[in-house]
C-alpha cells in the first residue's frame, strides 16, 4: 500500500499559482503518454479479489456480509499512445450465500494510465465521460490546492510529492472529488483518491462509488502496482433496508518493459478472457478463503471510507451520496407484513416513506392485530445532516420485546405460534415520543443516543393457537415518566490473537410513576447496564465461537418487570424454557466449534449451488441468575447445558438439539440462522 515514512504539511490556497503550475505538468505528462519518456509498450499480470457482499438490517448495524468471492489472473499489455489489452487466464470462485451475480466486463481488469480524459466505469453504466481531473477539460472543470508535501524514502532513492486535493467547481455536474499525489518534480501520478458527484451516476441505485490507484516506480516509469475499487447500491424495492456492494481489489506485478508488442494483439475489445478450460488450469496456491486479503475478509474497506471522508470535507454530503426521493412504501423485516403472536393475533402491516433533500424523510407505519382489534403504528421524520450524524424525532404506539436478544427469527416464531402455542416473544405495550441521534465513529463504531417519554402496560393474550396453549405474556408494570439511553455498538474486526471480536454496550434508565408504584417516597426510578461480546476465530476450515453476556438492571423502589434479565431459549439459555431463568443480574457464556462435514449439494437454480457440506456446530452453554425475579419459574445460580448443531444449505439452515444440567430438559429447534433474524 502507499505509505509515507516522512511527511510535512505545505497547505496552498485553491488554484494558486504553485498549484496550477504543478496541475497544468501533470497535465502536459499525461498528455505525452510515456511515448517521449522512453516507453513503447510493457506487459505485466493482474492478481487481484472481485468481491460482493451484502448488507442488511435498519440502519445497516452489522458490517456487510461476503456473497461471493472470485479469485482472478489477468495478462496485462499496453502499448503506446493509448492502447490496452487485458486477458483473463486464471479464475477461480466460491459461493458463500445464494445469488445470481454477474459483474460488468471491466471490473475483470485494472485501470490503465490512471484512466482516459474521459473517465468510464462499469462499462460506461455506473459513469460515463466524466471529466479527468488532470486533462484539458479538467483544468477547466476543477479547483486543485496543494494540502501536503509527502518524501517518501526508498534504499534507491527519495522523492517528493504533493498531495494535490480536487473538486468540481460546479456540483450539481458529473465530476470527481478526492485527491491526487503528484510528483513534485515530473507532475507524474504516484496516486489517486477518488468519489464522484452525484450527478455522475447513470446508475440510479449506486449510493457511492469510490477509487484508490496506486502507482510504482518501474525503472524510470510510474506504473499501476495496486487498485481499489468499491460501489455501493442501495436497495430502491419496498424502501427495504438492504445494500450490494462490490470491491475490487488488485495487486499488479512482473513487468516487461519496451518488448515490441504487435499492434495487432491489440484488436477487438479490451476486456476478454481465456477459454474456460485454460481459466481452470491456472494454478492456485491454498483455499480461495483463506487467502484473501484481512480487509475482504472482514467487509471493511478503510480506503475507502477515508475517500469518502475527505470528500465530504470538500463539498458536503448532498454532492456525494445519491439520496433516493420521492415516495415508496416501506418495511423493515418480511415478517413485519404478516406476523402471528399471542398478544395479536394474525397481524398485518403496512408502511411508507418519503424523502426530500439533504438526507430528510418521513415514515409513518401501522399494524393491525386481528386478535386484540388494535392498532399500533409509528411516524418518524429522519434527517442526515452528514454521513456520519442521523437524527430521528418520533412518536409511536408499539409493542416492546423484554429480551436483549432474540430466540428465534419472527417468520418461524409466527409459524410456531400459530401451529403449536410455542411463542417466543414477551412484548409490553409501549406508548410515547422522543428523539435518537445516531453517530458514527472511529473503526465502524456505532453510538446511539435517545431519549423519550413513555407510557407502558401490560398486555394479555388475545387468541388461541391450532394446537397446544400459550403461556401468560409478561407482567408488565404500568407506568409513564421520561427515558434515555446510550447504545455503543463494534461490529466485528480482527483483534488480539487472531479473533474477531464485536461488541455491544447499553445504558438505560428512567424516572416513573403508575398505578404499580403507589408507594410514598422519592421519585422512583430504573437503571439497567448490559454488555455482550462476540468472538470468532478460524483454524483452516475449522471455527471457534465465544459469546458473552452481562446484564444488571436496579430501581426504586422496586424494578419493573419489564427491565429484568431474561434468559431461556436455543439462543439465550439452550435446553430451557423460554425465559425461565429470569433476575435483577444475570449472565452467559456460549462456546461453539464448527467443522465440516460431508453432506450432499443443493442446487437453488440460478442462485447457485451449495458445497458437498454441512457444518456440524458442538457447544457447551452456561447461563448464571442472581436475584430472581418474583415471577420467575427458577432460583438462582448456574444453569449449565451442552447440545450440537448442523447448518446446511450456505449455513443458511441451522437445526440443534440441546439439553439442559440443571433443572432443564431436551429441546429441538430449527430456524433460519440468526444472522439473518434481521431480515425475515
């Protein structure tokens, strides 16, 4: 990667004469083409990852999930002024989710001489004839300023660049915005840093589109040695909160330079590829997993959240991420759309937004239970004043679920609810307004801060199930007062000893008066702090997993509820009943190895087909109670269990049995995987 060992600040002013001196022989050299420097023509191979992951879930609070991945070879050829030859000769893929993915001819290559005048991407379908900074349009087109003087050393020799920021003098055109480092001497390219403006987008769905070329000194020549490429679409059906993203990621090596290539290699287009045959020959070294690259493999990108980061500095956020406007409807999982629970009955639901400028929208959504004949919905007005601040203002009538984290998905909790009476949701009513602002930091990190007043109460059950016969619903306290919260959330990234490791802090509390606190005395109250911890480590093809949870919650003068701890269920306490082990602290620890083992293939049509495998997940699970709550159906202390699970089918199915040590029993259970629970 491009790095610089010693670095000093020389800021200039936008098109200042320094500036557009170094600007206009950059220029004049992009213009030469390296035909007077001595360069006819060179023929060098491309490795590099084309990746697509996707994200999902409101407000995107999981970092993207890796689809697919393609391992590629590519012969590359130039020849002078301009012409590019790039041959695929060795791929190689896996399919880690279902999905019919297909990518545009030149994301299979590398960027030549740092792009054309006119810049083109996905064959001219994502942009097409936006203007190059560094050409005779651009000068016009652009403002440059010098921000910083980088030398970088090398046992050869030492150079000096610039870093020379851009950025279109009129936003509301097709344009770039980033920076380029330039040689101080030559004005020849050593980098380039780039997003573009909103209105380059031919491609209605793309929310950002970000570029890093790197160059390297080849003998006498700056040529292309590394190249990062991301877009980001968004989803435009059913304002349903999902993205696709794309990254390609190139390394270029082993030139030769001024070989006397035959014009005539170059005929016909510039992107083709081998036969298939030869594709497969191309000889491999390892598992295509575990030889990508840290920053593939763990969905995040630095490169190109610093572009975007010093973009927005430039021009603002509207320049930069198309903000879809406009009316649609809305949901925000499957589930939400028809549902079955004990409280509601069969409910159905319907939502919409609508979108102005500057990242505004309003959302309003409503839900209808057939079995307790209610009404609940929720209107919002949402605004994004910069990529990293959201502020939502909101008033709502809704349930509320007790637990911190979900047993199962809402589409198998509705098919076991309505079949069986096994309903794994615990709501309370919830009545009230407040306000969340959203913040991004630093490594992904998340921080949600809101405040509220509520009223909540009780609910009872209002149908009946085809078999069986539900439980009683929580006994909620009824009560109203203000609330507030903190919520920092870290999405997985690679720590110490090779884990990955995510986690998730939250502090609430509140002051509260009700028909249940009667009681003379000090303003009553709530506090309650929890932590979970996930960590996830591979060895080959094999996987480890650690989870843990902390939770405590107090009042006065007594705790609701509602804010108890409450643990029982495949996920939270595998092996007993849903929540049976419930307390004012309560805490788990989940330790899971998964290996493969050999299972039949399944073919899913156009989205693919699943590897001859399945997952066989063993694990040993600990839940420990302290102080338990007055309903609650256990005493304290530990509650350990053991079981095992299979996943098939991309993982996407998991079915486990578990049993309970202590005062539990057998269970079975088998859902979609809870990674997915966000969705459905």
């Amino acid at each position: 990667m491009f790095a610089a060992p010693a670095q000093a600040r020389q800021r200039g002013e936008w098109n200042d004469a320094r500036t557009r001196r170094l600007v206009e022989r950059a220029v004049a050299r992009r213009s030469l083409q390296h035909a007077e420097g001595g360069l006819a023509d060179y023929a060098a191979e491309a490795r590099g990852y084309l990746t697509f992951l996707a994200q999902v879930g409101e407000g995107f609070p999981e970092p993207p999930r890796v689809v697919k991945v393609d391992q590629l070879a590519v012969e590359v050829l130039w020849k002078a002024p301009t012409l590019s030859k790039q041959r695929l000769i060795g791929r190689r893929d896996t399919l880690l989710l279902p999905g019919n993915i297909s990518y545009y001819r030149d994301r299979f290559g590398v960027v030549q001489n740092n792009f054309p005048d006119l810049i083109r991407m996905g064959d001219g379908r994502d942009v097409r004839d936006v203007p190059h900074p560094l050409s005779e349009r651009g000068l016009a087109a652009y403002d440059f300023a010098i921000s910083d003087s980088l030398i970088v050393r090398s046992p050869q020799q030492t150079l000096r660049l610039f870093e020379v920021q851009v950025r279109p003098r009129d936003e509301t055109q097709a344009g770039v915005i980033g920076a380029v480092y330039l040689d101080r001497d030559t004005g020849a390219v050593a980098r380039m840093a780039l997003t573009f403006t909103t209105h380059s987008f031919l491609d209605k769905r793309i929310e950002t589109l970000s570029v890093v070329l790197e160059n390297a000194l080849i003998g006498e020549f700056w040529l292309p040695s590394h190249q990062e490429i991301e877009v980001v679409r968004q989803n435009t059906w059913l304002d349903f909160p999902a993205r696709g993203i794309i990254r390609a990621r190139w390394d270029v090596c082993c030139y030769r330079l001024n070989i006397g290539l035959d014009s005539r290699a170059f005929a016909g287009t510039e992107f083709v590829r081998a036969p298939v045959v030869q594709l497969q020959q191309y000889e491999w070294h390892g598992n295509i997993v575990d030889s990508l690259p840290s920053d593939v493999r763990f969905a995040s990108d630095e490169d190109a959240r610093k572009v975007l980061r010093r973009a927005q500095q430039l021009v603002g956020v509207d320049a930069l991420s198309r903000q879809l406007r406009g009316g649609a409807l809305s949901t925000g999982r499957i589930s939400e759309i028809v549902r079955v629970n004990r409280v509601e009955g069969v409910a159905v639901a319907a939502g919409g937004v609508w979108r102005w400028r500057h990242g505004t929208s309003a959302a309003l959504s409503a839900r209808l239970g057939f079995g307790d004949k209610s009404l609940k919905g929720r209107v919002a007005i949402r605004t994004r004043p910069s990529a990293r601040v959201g502020l939502t203002v909101y008033g709502e009538r809704d349930h509320r679920d007790v637990g911190d984290r979900m047993e199962t998905s809402l589409l198998r909790n509705s098919i076991a609810a309505g079949a069986f009476g096994r309903d794994f949701t615990n709501p309370y009513e919830v009545r009230g307004a407040g306000m969340v602002l959203d913040l991004s930091a630093a490594a992904a990190l998340q921080i949600r801060i809101a405040a509220s007043y509520e009223q909540q109460q009780r609910l009872t059950v209002n149908t009946s199930p085809l078999s069986g016969q539900f439980d009683p619903v929580i006994p909620a306290w009824s009560l109203r007062g203000p609330r507030g919260s903190l919520r920092l959330i870290q999405p997985a990234i690679p720590s110490l000893l090779g884990f990955d490791v995510g986690w998730r802090i939250e502090a609430r509390g509140g002051a509260f008066r009700g028909r249940d606190t009667t009681i003379a005395g000090p303003q009553p109250f709530f506090g309650r702090l929890s932590f979970a911890t996930t960590m996830d480590r591979r060895f080959g093809t094999h996987r480890v997993l650690l989870s843990t949870t902390v939770a405590g919650a107090a009042g006065r003068p007594d705790l609701p509820a509602q804010e108890y701890v409450f643990l029982g269920g495949p996920v939270s306490a595998p092996g007993y009943g849903f929540h049976q082990l419930t307390g004012s602290f309560a805490a788990t620890q989940h330790l899971e190895w998964q290996a493969p083992i050999p299972f039949f293939s399944v073919g899913l049509g156009k989205f693919g087909r699943s590897a001859p495998s399945a997952t066989l997940a063993p694990f040993a699970h600990v839940a420990y109670v302290r102080d338990p709550a007055p309903f609650a159906a256990q005493t304290d202390g530990f509650f350990p269990s053991v079981g095992v699970a299979a996943q098939f089918v991309f993982d996407l199915i998991r079915v486990q049995l578990a049993r309970g040590l202590r005062n539990g029993g057998w269970a079975f259970s088998i859902d979609i995987h809870r990674q997915f629970w966000g969705v459905l």
